[in-house]
C-alpha cells in the first residue's frame, strides 16, 4: 500500500497531466492524463474548475481531435458530467459564451447531457446537505441562480436559431420543476434517515423563477406536492418550510402563481400552512393584495383564497378581517365613483363568497357591520348613471339580505324586469312568429288562463282532431278610425278620454305631420308641448317610439320654433329628469335627420306634391324596348353606369346654431327640481353627449368654429367628473370638436386652450380608471396629432405662428 498523496504531490500531478495535454501531446499520453484525472476524487474536491478550464483551453489539440467518440464520451465529457455540478454549470456557460470556432457544437452537446442527466437535481440536492455542501458565497449563490433561471435566454442570445430544444422555454422550465422535485424527495428521504437538510437554495430558484415570470412550473410542481401532502407529514414540513425560505422580495410571486396552480383550498392548507400567520409579506399578499388590489383572477382563485382561510380555526380571524376590508371597499362611495367596473365586479363576489363562508355565530356578531354595508353600498351602487353597476348593487344586496335573514324579510329587486326594459329601449324587440296569427298572440296581452279555460271546456280532446281556419287574410275590426288631418290628431290627444282613439292619433301623428307641412307649422309648437307631457295612462305598445318620431317629426318640418321651445323647457321648472332626457333625445335624433340628405326631395326648391309625372310611370313597352337595345349593343368600354349623386342642401347648417346654443344658457343655475351641476350628473352626461352629436353633425357649417370654442369652454369645468359616464360625454365632445373644426381654426381658434388640452388628454389617457374613458381620450389625441401635423406642413403654417 503506498503512501497518501500530499497536497505538493497532487499539485506535481496535475501539472504533469497538464504537460501531456499540451497542443502537441501524443494521443496515449493524453488518454493516460485524462484517465488520471478522471479517477483521482482529489482532482474533483480541489483543481476541478482549474482542469476544466485548461481542457477548454485546449480544445483545439491535435490529440482531441484523435479521440474516439466513445473515448470523448468517457474520458473527456465524463470530465465535466461528474464532477461537482456548480462547477460543472458555471464553466459551461462561461466557455460556451467566451469561445467562438468550430467547437462550440461540442460545448452545447455536454451542457446539453448535463441538463438531460440529472445534474440539475444533483446540484440543488448538494446545497439541501448542511454538511457536504459546496464551498458558499453570495456571489456564487448569485451567479449560479442567474445561470439556473436564465439558461434559455442565455443559450438564444448565443445560439440563436441554432439553438437547442432542451434549452427551450417551454421544455427546459418543466424539466427544472421535476428536477426541483427530486431535490424535495431527497430531502425528506434524508430527513426520515435523522440527516439535517436546508431548503434555503431551492426556496431562492423558486422564488427567482416565479418572479422572472416563469410561475407556471408550479402547475408541475403542485399534483405532485398535493398529492404527497395528503399522507406525508414529512412532506407537508418540507413545504412548508420551502415557502418560509422564499425571500421576501420574491413571496408575492410564488403565492400567487402558488394560489392559480392549486386545485382546492385543501391543497393549498397542505402546501402552505400557517405561513400567512408567520409572514407579513404572506398576509399581505393573500388577505389584501389578492382581494382588493387585484381583480385579473378567475372567481376560483377567490373561493380558493377565501376557503383556505376559513378551513383553519387559527386562519378564521384573518377571514372575519377580510370580510370587514370587503364590506368598506364595497360600499365606499369614492370606489364606486373611481374604480374601474371590472374591479367592483371582483370586489362584489368576494363579499358574497366570503359571506357564504361564515358561520352563525360569527353572523350574528357581525349583523350589524353587513347591515350597514348593505344599505351604504346599496345607495352608493344605485345612485350610479352605469347600468351593470346598479344591477350589482341590486344583486348583492338581495343575497346579503337573504344570508342575514332579518326579521324573515329579503329584499327582492326586478332585476330582470329593469334590464330587460333598458335593452328594449335599445333593441327593440322582434316577433319571431312564423304566422300573423302568432305575431298577434305574441304582441297582445291575452292572459294565459285563456288557454287553461279552453281546456276546461274541452276535456279529453286533442287540437289535431279539428281542422283550423284559414284566417291570413283576416283584419281587425276598429270601432274608431284614425284622424286624417292633423287638427283632429291634436284634438283626440288632448280631450279624448278613449283609449283607442288616443292610440290612433299617436300612431299617425308621424305621418300627418310629414305629409303637410304647412299645416304642421301652424301648430307645431302646441303639438309638440302635448306631445311632451303625455304620458302612458293606457299601456299602448311601443309608447315611447311613437311619441318621440312624432317629436322629431316636428322638429324636423319647423325646425326653429319647435327647438327654441324644446331648448326653453329643457331649463324650465317641474319637468321630471325622464322629460329632460327626452328632450335631448328628440333633438340629437332630429338633428341627425336634418344632417342626411333629404332621400324624397334632392331640390329643396320642387316638393315631390309638385311634381307631374315620374320615371316609375313609363310605359312597360317602352322599358322592354330599351332593355333589349341595351342586350343588343356592344360597347367597347363601359361608362359611368350610375349617373352622379345630385347635390342637395344641407338642413341641419343653417339651423345647427338653434340646436346648440340655447342649452349652454342656464346649466350652472340651479332649480328647484333640477340640479345640473349637482346631483343630477346622468342629465348632465346626456347633456354634453348631445352637445357632443351637434358639434359632430356641424362639420363643414360656418357656425363650427364658435361652437366648438364654446363646447371647450362648457366642458372644461367638469373634465375631472367624479361619475366616468359624464368623463365619457366630455371625452366625446372633445372628439367631436377635433373633427367638425377645420385644421387652421384649431391654431388660430383655440391656440391658448388646445396644448393645455393635449397635457389634459394625456394625462387621461394614462391615468384614468374608466377603460372607455382612456380609449377616447387616445382617440382625441390621435385626431388632434393629426390636425395639427396637417396644419404645421401646410405652406400658411409660417404666417399663422407670425
């Protein structure tokens, strides 16, 4: 038996085995120096990274080349497989990025092997082991956590698209998952063997990884951590004390890619443990940043969060504590005002389910902070111009209402009723009967008792046995017929007390009005103030349809007496805000009307009464005759087959001044009914949204100009809105006035007010919390780029910054 080799003989060896790997060493010598190294366990312990880098160095050797590839495969990759992994990772990629040449390929295949072999396990299992872990230091620790998380975009940026499968994202990052599970397994293997382990590496590779955005491997990570929880306690303590090691900085990563990865609250209780009661980072993340910060997470992402602090009775205060951060945020009026819809949405279903998750007696205790946040946050919500808003007030509040139980009574709204009747005024409703009989039954209101009665009368008989009728050509008999001339329209609306005939003269106002026009105007303001404090006394069908085509009928045949007045009631006192509304209904309708050519009369100066005779009433020989001239002709190049659009006169120019102006009088003068400025904001979002279509139908008018400079100056009060639907009709209207006003007006107009405009819109594009509000307020500033780019290269742009 010889001697132990002393450190000054391992030195003497290896640089011997370094001389006979020289560039021009035989091929023998070098196998033998090869074999040397690889079997003395000193060489791997103390000059491992120096001999990797004098191979690396000499790669490029005669005798490399020499080798065999089983040889290359033991002598040299062996070389770097076996040996300590840390060192192995980091000379790899250093020589991989450092060496350009032709044997770069090689470099790539041994950081290929090492990561398909194992080593990846092998080097996070040696920093678990307190006692045979590798030489440590920050730095190293730092540099090779870089290498670990970073290895795809390393090897891309070197390779490019030469690059490797292995080192691909979507392979390399679950293959380090399953290898951060083997790290695990060992551990607790170690653990029930009495050998002290620590998780501090591995904690810092997850953690890393989740924060870099690569939280998904968690999704490989938790089946097997779930199912190894369920009846391993061992496996529950590496857990747990996995997810304590995560450094705070990286914590809210790993919870939440943690928190979607999970199939139950029972596997994240597993998993995680107490951690949100040890850790302040953990606490924060689940019980404030999860709920109320976020709102891009799927409602099972709730009800797992919400359960998993309800499963344990020393989690249970944190879910009262939750409960309590819920109810304030859901009925504070300033988030109902500033939040996007999308969060309040999120915020709402949290309450529900973590009032779902509450027991009696904690029901009881909080009776009285619900029943305030239920009638707080229900007056918040449906205070709200936002439709879905109020619908979530109004669902919310009956299933709050329903889980406290008070007194035995629950709240019930018409939810359906109220959003069924919005989308009607919207869409209107369309019969889908395949007969006339059906399209009848389905418009009246015949109670369905009717039927039950024929069955009464009829017992034991079925509808097949009789033949039905062929009534397609029946017609309704009327008692009363309609008016025919528009004085008699006038008269049944306002002293008929039959309820057929006021539906008659409703239903041909339209027509009578459009049909005589000069009659119309002998009346029109009379008809239009009948028109507009009618109400609904008889339920007729499509009520609100045909009074406002009857309105606008009037305001398009007379169109200055009819507006001027409308525009006077609009400030007037004792008018419901549903009248108002309607007001500024008919006139952006009429306004649009008047804008579009006049299909029935291109000559303003001709009426279509006044003419003899029309094109429809030629003589069918004579359309036959042309028609076969025209199959007949060869023609070696076709014309025009259309003869141009005649040119008619635009209605709405001359009268758009009428429309606008009237409505900017009074609007900071508050009413006894009305305050416009106040709390009556859906008024005044309308408001400016019509505003808004007046200023869009004026393109081209003289009158833009001062219409635009006066719409800037209305709305530039109430640009910062608390309510996002009056945000949204400013944002408009600004939209509107960049169109409608020609490109020089803009500099010369509204030179001190368009750059402090621009700052405004900026900002709004960039901070506002509406979605729409941001969308518009891009728009703006694209068509106010545009004007002024247009404006600033056009050859008078020298003369107007003189």
């Amino acid at each position: 038996m010889g001697s132990p080799t002393l450190p000054a003989d391992v030195r003497l060896e290896v640089c011997q085995c370094f001389q006979s790997l020289t560039l021009s060493a035989p091929k023998q010598d070098a196998i033998r120096a090869l074999q040397v190294l690889l079997q003395k366990a000193e060489f791997r312990r103390s000059h491992f990274t120096r001999v990797l880098q004098f191979l690396v160095k000499n790669i490029q050797a005669d005798w490399f080349h020499g080798l065999t590839a089983a040889q290359r495969s033991e002598l040299w990759d062996g070389l770097f497989l076996w040996g300590p992994p840390e060192q192995t990772l980091l000379n790899d990629l250093l020589s991989l990025f450092s060496r350009p040449g032709s044997n770069l390929d090689h470099l790539v295949s041994i950081t290929e092997k090492f990561v398909h072999s194992g080593r990846l396990a092998d080097l996070l299992w040696s920093y678990c082991l307190t006692t045979t872990s590798p030489v440590d230091s920050p730095q190293l620790r730092g540099a090779l956590l870089a290498r670990i998380v970073a290895l795809p975009d390393l090897t891309a940026n070197k390779l490019q698209h030469n690059n490797k499968l292995a080192f691909l994202p979507q392979q390399y990052y679950p293959l380090l998952a399953k290898e951060m599970l083997t790290a695990l397994d060992r551990t607790c293997r170690a653990l029930k063997d009495g050998t002290s382990c620590s998780l501090t590496f591995v904690a810092q590779t997850l953690g890393k990884l989740c924060a870099q955005g690569h939280g998904l491997l968690l999704a490989v990570m938790t089946p097997k951590l779930s199912g190894c929880t369920r009846t391993d306690m061992v496996w529950q303590r590496v857990c747990w004390k996995l997810l304590e090691n995560v450094p705070q900085r990286w914590m809210e990563s790993v919870l939440v890619g943690l928190v979607q990865a999970v199939h139950g609250p029972g596997a994240l209780g597993r998993i995680m443990g107490n951690l949100v009661l040890k850790n302040k980072t953990a606490q924060f993340v689940i019980t404030h940043k999860l709920l109320l910060l976020q709102y891009k997470y799927e409602t099972r992402t709730l009800r797992v969060v919400l359960d998993y602090l309800a499963a344990d009775k020393d989690r249970r205060p944190l879910l009262i504590q939750v409960l309590r951060c819920l109810c304030q945020a859901w009925a504070n009026p300033s988030a109902v005002k500033h939040t996007p819809l999308e969060q309040q949405l999120y915020v709402s279903k949290a309450l529900l389910l973590a009032v779902g998750l509450l027991e009696d007696a904690e029901l009881q205790e909080l009776r009285s902070e619900l029943l305030q946040c239920m009638l707080g946050g229900m007056q918040s919500h449906l205070d709200s111009n936002v439709l879905r808003i109020r619908h979530m007030g109004m669902v919310v509040g009956e299933c709050l209402s329903s889980r406290m139980n008070i007194n035995g009574t629950k709240l019930k709204f018409e939810v359906s009723v109220e959003l069924r009747r919005e989308e009607s005024r919207e869409n209107p409703p369309v019969c889908n009967g395949s007969s006339p009989n059906e399209r009848e039954m389905a418009s009246s209101n015949v109670p369905y008792a009717i039927c039950y009665k024929i069955s009464d009368i009829f017992p034991n008989c079925s509808d097949d046995e009789f033949t039905p009728y062929d009534m397609s050509e029946d017609q309704e008999l009327n008692k009363a017929s309609p008016p025919r001339y528009l004085r008699d329209c006038l008269e049944n609306l306002i002293l008929s007390e039959d309820p057929e005939r006021v539906e008659l003269s409703l239903r041909v106002a339209e027509g009578l009005v459009r049909k005589n026009v000069f009659a119309t105007k002998e009346i029109s303001v009379q008809l239009s103030k009948v028109l507009l404090h009618m109400e609904d006394k008889y339920s007729i069908n499509g009520f609100r349809g045909l009074r406002q085509a009857a309105m606008v009928a009037l305001v398009v045949s007379d169109s200055i007496p009819v507006t001027e007045f409308l525009n006077t009631e609009f400030y007037s006192l004792n008018y419901s805000l549903r009248q108002r509304l309607d007001i500024l209904e008919v006139l952006a309708v009429a306004a649009q009307e008047l804008s579009k050519p006049n299909p029935g009369n291109a000559n303003p100066s001709v009426t279509t009464d006044q003419t003899p005779y029309s094109a429809n009433d030629a003589a069918p020989w004579q359309q036959v005759v042309e028609k076969r001239i025209r199959a007949k002709t060869k023609r070696i190049s076709q014309g025009v087959s259309q003869p141009p659009a005649k040119a008619t006169v635009n209605r709405y120019a001359p009268v758009a001044g009428y429309f606008f102006f009237p409505l900017l009088r009074n609007y900071d003068k508050p009413q006894v009914t009305f305050d416009l400025l106040g709390s009556d904001h859906l008024v005044l979002g309308r408001l400016i949204h019509t505003l808004g279509i007046f200023m869009h139908l004026a393109v081209n008018a003289p009158v833009a100009t001062q219409m635009g400079r006066a719409l800037l100056d209305f709305v530039w009060a109430v640009r910062y809105h608390t309510d996002q639907m009056v945000r949204r009709s400013v944002l408009f209207a600004v939209c509107s006035v960049f169109m409608s006003m020609p490109s020089p007006n803009l500099l010369v107009d509204l030179a001190d007010q368009i750059f402090e405009t621009r700052s405004w819109l900026t900002d709004v594009a960039g901070d506002d919390v509406d979605a729409d509000c941001r969308s518009l307020a891009m728009q703006s500033l694209m068509l106010l780029d545009k004007s002024l780019k247009k404006q600033l290269q056009s050859p008078q742009a020298l003369s107007i910054e003189s």
